[in-house]
C-alpha cells in the first residue's frame, strides 16, 4: 500500500463511519422518546426537528463527497513535486505551499458549507440571526485563527524534524540525551499552546461584544453561587448572542489565571432568573471539581505520549522508514511535513480515537456532577427546564444512540442528563 492510498482510505472510513452512525442514528428516532423527554417536542416541532436533521445530513454528506473527489484528486496529482521544484526542496516553503494549497480548498468548501446552511438551513427553521457581513467576519477570524495554529505547528514540526539527526549525532544519542531534547521541545510545543489560546480568546472577543454585567440583584445572586468555592469568578460578561442565532448558552471560561463567566443576551432576555442561576451554579459546579482518577488517567496519557516521543528520539528506525515510504509513495525527494503529519495521523488514529473516547468518558462525568451541584443549590428543576426548552428551542437530539453518544459526546444527552437529575433530587 501507497502513502497516497492510506490516505485516500482513512477519508473513505471516515465517510462509512459517518453512514453507519446516521442509520444507528436513525433506528434511535423511530423509538419513543423515552418520558424525562417526552414533553420537549410536540408534534408539529418534532417533525421540524426531523426536517432539520435530513437537511443537516444531506448537507454534510456533499460536502464529504466533495471533499473526498478533490483531496483524491490532489494527492494522485504531481502537486508535490512541482512545489518541491518550485522551492528548491526548502522544507519550510514546501510545508507552507501544501497547506496553502489544502487550506484554500477546504475554506472554500466550507465556507460554501457554512453559509447554505447558515442562510438556508437554519434559516428555513428561525435559528438563524447573522447577517452576511457578520458570517463573513466571522468566518474569516476563523480561517485566521486556524492558519496562524497551522502555519505554528507545522513550522515547528518542521524544525524538529531537519534538526533532530544534527541533535542526536545521526540518532544515535542515549535515553538521557533523548530525554533532554523532548523536555525541550515539549517546553516549545507548551508555549506554542499558550500562545494559541491567546489568540483563540482575542477571536472570541471580536467574534461577539462582551459588556459587563451591571450591579444589581442578579449580579449579588450570581457572585453568592460561589460561597464555598476556592477559586473565584469575578469577572461576568453579557455576550450578543441575538445578532447571531437563538442560542442559549451561558460558560464558564478558565484559560491560566483568567476566569470569566460569559451570558448569552438571549438567556438574560427570555428565560426566568432561576434558570440563569441553575446554569450558573452548574458551572460553579465546575469550579469546585476535584481531582479524581480519571484526571490522573488523563495526566497519565500525556506521560505515555512523552514517552512515546523520548523513545521516539532515541530510536526513530519506525518514523525514518514512514519517511522514506512516504517520500517514495508521492515521488519527491525531500520530506513534506505537511504529508507527514497527515500519514502519522492515519497510524495514530487508532489511539487518538481510543483517547477521545475516554476524555469524552471523563467530561460527561464532570457534566454529571457539576449538575449534582445546581441540584444541591436548589435548582434542579429549573435546570431541567432550562434543558427542555433549549432543546426544543435549538433543535436538539434529545435522545442520542447510547453508542453514538458514548463515542462522540463530551455532554450527556439530554434523556440521561434529566434522568440523573432527578435520581440526584430524589436522594
């Protein structure tokens, strides 16, 4: 088998993966919705909701399609050794010339994507808010933001990669020295990260207008939710939420030392004030998790990878050889990073699937508990209610294949979120 067939298959997976959870999908919908959800939807809404969903699929399964005939198209193209020819074989241009290449491709699609099913799908169901100029705005911090992690990741990948035989005297360095060399570029990776949640949080504020919540009865309610809590919010911020949807939603940000809690307009401006409150104490909830096994489990798999990665440095026969099928699979003499991390990706899938799992585990755990924590404060069935009429309000799956839902959800869904509430009411 080819690099360029690997690849071409793990797209094809992907869209038989995507087929086969929307048949589970659909046997899932033609069951009763089970009676903690029953009253979400009547009738006339539950047919939208079904309309709403053949849309999306429709919808999602061309743009696979598409995606699929032109990514194929272009890695049986001689696109990579012309851009070899083209830069002269420098690493760095040819890393920065594939992405570009993938990068327009994909915004385009997506772009074309975003706006049908912003301009048309939602709003053919009165989900939508956004004017053109706000998509587009938006769309283009987006595709900035996702360059800039790209462009950044991928020139360090590359820097490690032309530098790594220098590091190691022709890979021949002991554990130690391999050792060593991972601290540092695990220092650099970590800083990397840093950096592009910064930029992440700039996007977020040009995306929306934060205004603070003024002082009042509301605001002394909110800032007593977190009586007992170590770590404190102080900062709470109206979002305008209503220029772009009929969303919902209240979070809680925590990047390093900055903690804010962000309120959609449209919350503060249609729903009761305890349903606020029980948003809120569900992310107080939040703050006052503690760490468990399954935090440590966490901690554990990034030690794993950093294992990984020092006997990666200190006996890399495995990578070089991926390398030289790689470079042999497309007909170009030099490495291209950016088929490189894409045919690692393919091998790793397998364990990254495997992690994505578990951390999806482990985040519906903490939604579980920190929705113990509304119900202590009292708020239980206005958290129940807050779900219901968002679910019905958005659309939502309320009732999502158990497999479906333990493979790809961080949240519950909504059926046992509502059940574990009131099993946590009624202890």
């Amino acid at each position: 088998m080819s690099a360029r067939l690997l690849l071409v298959l793990f797209m094809a997976l992907t869209i038989v993966y995507d087929l086969v959870t929307m048949v589970m999908a659909d046997r899932q919908r033609k069951k009763p919705l089970p009676p903690e959800v029953a009253d979400v939807y009547d009738a006339d809404r539950y047919r939208q909701y079904l309309a709403y969903v053949a849309d999306n699929r429709r919808c999602l399964l061309i743009v696979r399609a598409v995606t699929f005939i032109v990514n194929t198209a272009l890695y049986y193209s001689r696109l990579y050794p012309t851009l070899e020819r083209l830069t002269g074989g420098n690493p760095y241009w040819v890393y920065l010339l594939s992405l570009l290449v993938f990068e327009v491709v994909g915004n385009v699609i997506d772009t074309v994507d975003g706006y049908y099913t912003t301009f048309v799908i939602r709003e053919k169901y009165g989900l939508n808010r956004q004017d053109r100029k706000g998509f587009f705005k938006d769309t283009a911090l987006d595709i900035l933001q996702n360059m800039v992690v790209m462009v950044g990741l991928g020139m360090i990948f590359t820097f490690v990669g032309e530098h790594m035989a220098a590091w190691t005297d022709g890979f021949t360095v002991s554990l130690g020295r391999a050792l060593l060399i991972a601290v540092a570029v695990a220092a650099v990776i970590a800083a990397f990260v840093v950096g592009a949640s910064l930029i992440s949080l700039w996007v977020l504020k040009k995306q929306y207008t934060f205004t603070p919540m003024p002082e009042g009865d509301l605001r002394t309610k909110v800032m007593a939710l977190q009586e007992g809590s170590k770590k404190k919010v102080r900062i709470v911020n109206i979002y305008d939420e209503s220029k772009k949807s009929t969303s919902k939603n209240a979070f809680l940000l925590k990047f390093l030392w900055h903690r804010e809690f962000g309120i959609a307009d449209n919350f503060i401006n249609e729903n009761a004030e305890d349903e606020l409150l029980a948003v809120l104490s569900h992310e107080v909830g939040h703050l006052k998790h503690k760490k468990n096994l399954l935090n440590l489990l966490s901690y554990g798999i990034l030690a794993a990878a950093f294992a990984l990665f020092v006997l990666a440095v200190h006996a890399p026969g495995a990578l070089l050889k991926i390398n030289a099928w790689t470079r042999d699979s497309f007909g170009i003499a030099g490495n291209n990073y950016y088929l490189l991390i894409g045919v690692y990706m393919c091998f790793f899938t397998p364990v990254s699937h495997a992690v994505g799992i578990f951390e999806n585990f482990r985040s519906r755990r903490e939604e579980y508990e920190a929705d113990r924590e509304a119900v202590r404060n009292g708020y239980g069935e206005a958290l129940i209610a807050t779900f219901k009429q968002v679910s019905s309000d958005e659309l939502v799956n309320v009732d999502p294949h158990p497999v479906i839902e333990f493979l790809e959800y961080d949240h519950p869904g909504m059926y046992r979120r509502i059940k574990a509430i009131r099993e946590a009411e009624a202890t």
